[in-house]
C-alpha cells in the first residue's frame, strides 16, 4: 500500500506562484509514474500533469507552460511547481501515483494510489 500526503495549498493573487508537494509512505516512488490532478466544486476531477519512473512528462493545455513537475526519488516525494497561477487554478489539487511506471497517463483510471488533496485558491 503506498500512503500519499500532498501539502503547500494556499491562497494567492493571480499571477503567484506556490509548489505543492506530494510525500510518499509504505512503498518507494523511484519505480512508479506519478500524476497530479484537480478538481473545483461542481466539476470532474481533471487531469494536470504528470512524470513517468525515468522523468518523462505531460501536461494539460491549460497549464502547460506554467506548471513544471518533477521528483526527487532519494525524498520519495513528487512535486508540481505553479508560477503564473490564474483563477481558473483555483481547486483541489490531488496527488496520484501509478505503479506501471513508464506511463505518464492522463486519466484517472491508470492510477493505482490517491492523496487527500491540498487546496489551492487564487485570486483575481
């Protein structure tokens, strides 16, 4: 079983930047592709990025440019880095981690382990 805390939610103007974390317990990271998603009140959880074992990456449209995510294996933890943050950024943001390791999949149904979400609001 892996055990994923995600932290570093705040509030911030548009325009800001923050870097959510994502810590990892019960298994090692260093084998697995990791993901982040979102969700906003009254809408479907929804893809954001994410980094395979070997550190190749994918991201939505809508970030793509202004969100950047990495891993750091010897910390066993994943992290999405957000500058430029507009309103519509404004969710909960949840970690995901998917033991088919060489796949940086975009749907929710390739990971095997969910985080309970940090939240994440920017205002206008």
């Amino acid at each position: 079983q892996v055990r994923l805390v995600e932290s570093g939610g705040d509030l911030v103007q548009a325009g800001g930047s923050l870097r959510l974390s994502c810590a990892a317990s019960g298994r090692t990271l260093s084998s697995y592709a990791m993901g982040w998603f979102r969700q906003a009140p009254g809408k479907e959880r929804a893809f954001v990025a994410a980094i395979t074992m070997v550190g190749n990456t994918r991201y939505a449209d809508s970030v793509k440019g202004r969100f950047t995510i990495s891993r750091d294996n010897a910390k066993n933890t994943v992290y999405l880095q957000m500058n430029s943050l507009k309103p519509e950024d404004t969710a909960v943001y949840f970690c995901a981690a998917n033991r088919v390791g060489g796949a940086a999949l975009p749907g929710q149904k390739g990971y095997d382990y969910w985080g309970q979400g940090t939240q994440v609001t920017v205002s206008s």
